[in-house]
C-alpha cells in the first residue's frame, strides 16, 4: 500500500502519539461536532476543513489550514477547564491561528448563526 505524503507544517509539530488520539475523537465525536462537522466537511464553505486536528501537542475540534482558524465547541466540561483552555489557547495563537468557539447549545440551536459567525471569520 503507497503511503500519502503529509504536509507536517499544518501540525505546527504535533508528536507522532497524537495522532492516534485524533483518529479516535473522529470515530467518536460528539452530537454538537457532528452536525457541525456535516456543515463544514467537503468544502461546503469553499475552505476545507479537517476534523479533530492535531497542532503542536493539542488536537482541536477543526481546522482550516488555509484560513489559519480552529474552531471549538465547547461543552459542560470546559466550565471546569477555563485555565486549561486559555492556556491553550495562547499556545494555538503563537502560530498565529485564530480561534472561534462556540457552545454546545449554539450548535444545536441555531447552527445558521454559528455557520454565519464561521463566515465572517473567512
């Protein structure tokens, strides 16, 4: 079997454990990321995204590499992880990738205005 050549810049020098990790959240996404995962895949907004993406030592919820911008959905959990999350938000940032998050609840309700909010981004 021919193995794809990958483009390690767009990992920004994810280790190669990470990976692994990534596959698995893809398998196992949550109901938020996948309805917005059926907006975003296949170009549906001229840019392509990737899902449950690894940059540095962090995988995101998705990625578009040609627009530099990580998209997160934030569930219950990330109440509690507040400190995480700015911490690696600033990390991401050093790369100068912007981030856009949104909650559970936004995605659910009205993916319309958190497709609208991905747009002004682009």
């Amino acid at each position: 079997m021919k193995r794809r050549s990958v483009n390690r810049s767009m990992f920004y020098n994810a280790p190669s454990w990470i990976f692994q990790k990534a596959a698995e959240l893809r398998k196992n996404m949550t109901m938020p990321e996948k309805i917005l995962w059926e907006r975003l895949r296949k170009n549906q907004l001229g840019v392509r995204f990737k899902a449950q993406h690894p940059i540095d030592r962090f995988i995101v919820d998705f990625y578009c590499h040609k627009l530099k911008l990580v998209i997160e959905i934030d569930g219950g959990i990330h109440k509690q992880k507040r400190e995480y999350d700015i911490g690696r938000a600033a990390e991401i940032n050093k790369y100068d990738i912007k981030i856009l998050r949104f909650k559970n609840e936004e995605v659910i309700e009205n993916i319309d205005c958190v497709l609208n909010e991905i747009r002004k981004h682009m």
